[in-house]
C-alpha cells in the first residue's frame, strides 16, 4: 500500500445514453462512436434490439453482435469479450436493459427468502459492471427509460402521481458512468452525468460526431503533453467547440499558445467563400 500523487492519463469514455422508445439511443450511440474513433470497422454493436442497429448501416460498415435471449450478465461479458479480442475500439451495448430485466426474473422464479436470494443475483450483476468499467476500450451502453410514479395522498385516497422518467435498469448504475445523457422524443441529449465538464449545464441538443470528438479529446489529454503537442491540435481543431476544450483543457498553455489560439479562432469565424453569388463551405 503506497500513496501516489494524482496523474491525469489517457482514459477510456464509460458513457450512458438512456431515453424512451424512439428517442435515439441507438443512432446517436454510432454518431458519438464514430467521432470517438474516426473508423466504423472498429466499431461493434451489441444488440439485443432485434438487429435495430442494422437499420443505419448506411453510415458506415461498422460490426454486429447479435446478442439472443437469455440476456444473462455473462452473455455481455462474453461479448465484449469478443469484440475486444476483435480489436474493437468502441463497443456499444444496446441495450443493458435487458440483463438487469434478466436478473430481476431469475430472482423471481427463485425459491425461499428473497431477501437473502439477492445474495445470488447482485454478484452476477456486479461481475457486469465491473467488466463494463474495467475493460480498456470506449463503451457506450444505452438505458430504456419508464414512467416513473409515487404514491401521494388526494382527497383522503392514495393515488399515484407521474414523476418522470426513470431508468430501466438498477439503481445506482448511473454514478459508474463518467458520461450520462438524458434523450428525449425530440433525440435531444441533456447531460445529467458529466465528469469531463464539456456538457455539463448546456442546453439540450442532437449528439453527432462532433460531441464524439469533444469526447475523444477530452479521454486523450494528458498532463505531460508538449506545447508541440497542443499546437499540433489546435491546427486539427474543426469548430469552435473543439478549440474552445482544447483551450479549457490545457491552461498551462494558454498564454504560451494564445496567438496560435487567437489565430485558429480567427480562421474558424471566416464565413463561407462566395462563388458567383452562391455560398460554400
């Protein structure tokens, strides 16, 4: 046992995207993942959504694992297992709903104290998580959402009142994440989770690549990158928000680099190029 002082290193994104039917969990998760790795061949869908994700293989030719009922814990470890001997660099488990749903009726049908069968149930759920946390890839997983309710009394009656929406999975799961976002019916992405700080408090909006390259810049910062190094990616930089991180990120270089700053800011605000009249990017 030995103290260490605290070293930011390169991470692996442990997101959460979790929504009602219809709110686009499985098309923003292959957006996010392809900003976050730039290749769809290194990009595997889990799917326990009876081949949904093949409904966008137009974007690009990215990996299906069909995963069949029974949906134990140890069927997605076994497939990420898969996908990572595969070298894939992003997995997205869609969904995770479904091994929580598995264990709740296993322990269902289990005989004797239920209290004490939950002794047999949560250590499976736990290999789970911990295969999903420790695994050194990008794993996005996505959560189907329910009405919530509580029971509030009315005119001397007990009655049940909406309270929102509330994840279909076990409590708790979501402060395992570093990255949890709330999708709505309209597809917009509210972070309700957020350890790097790039969503946190904005206003909702649709995911896309750029939000998976926010990210994937976020997950490869490293306290002992060079001045070489961020200048090297503030030339990369393709929007205002990625230089704006890039800038957050590194405040050790901020007066070092704020003409290079200044500059790429410069170049990014330069409208459109006018051709005979017509407007092009």
């Amino acid at each position: 046992m030995k103290l260490q002082t605290a070293q930011r290193k390169r991470a692996k994104i442990k997101l959460g995207l979790q929504g009602p039917s219809g709110s686009g969990k499985t098309y923003s998760s292959l957006l996010l993942a392809y900003g976050l790795t730039n290749h769809w061949e290194t990009i595997a869908v889990v799917d326990t959504e009876n081949h949904s994700a093949e409904l966008y293989s137009h974007l690009g030719p990215f990996k299906v694992l069909p995963l069949l009922n029974p949906y134990t814990p140890e069927k997605y470890v076994e497939a990420i297992d898969v996908c990572t001997k595969e070298g894939m660099e992003v997995i997205i488990l869609d969904s995770i709903t479904h091994e929580w749903e598995n264990l709740i009726d296993f322990h269902s049908s289990m005989a004797g104290n239920s209290f004490t069968n939950w002794g047999k149930v949560t250590p499976r759920h736990n290999a789970f998580v911990q295969k999903l946390l420790q695994t050194p890839v990008h794993i996005i997983s996505t959560i189907r959402t329910k009405q919530d309710y509580v029971l509030n009394e009315k005119n001397g009656r007990i009655v049940p009142e909406k309270v929102g929406l509330k994840s279909v999975q076990r409590d708790g799961l979501d402060y395992e994440f570093t990255l949890m976002f709330d999708l709505d019916i309209k597809n917009n992405a509210t972070a309700s989770k957020d350890r790097t700080g790039l969503f946190f408090s904005k206003p909702s909006e649709k995911l896309s690549t750029d939000s998976g390259r926010l990210i994937r810049d976020w997950c490869m910062m490293e306290e002992s990158a060079s001045a070489d190094d961020v200048s090297n990616r503030i030339r990369a930089c393709l929007s205002m928000d990625e230089l704006l991180t890039l800038y957050k990120m590194f405040p050790q270089y901020q007066s070092v680099l704020h003409t290079e700053f200044k500059q790429r800011k410069k170049e990014l605000d330069i409208p459109p190029i006018s051709l005979n009249g017509v407007h092009t990017k």
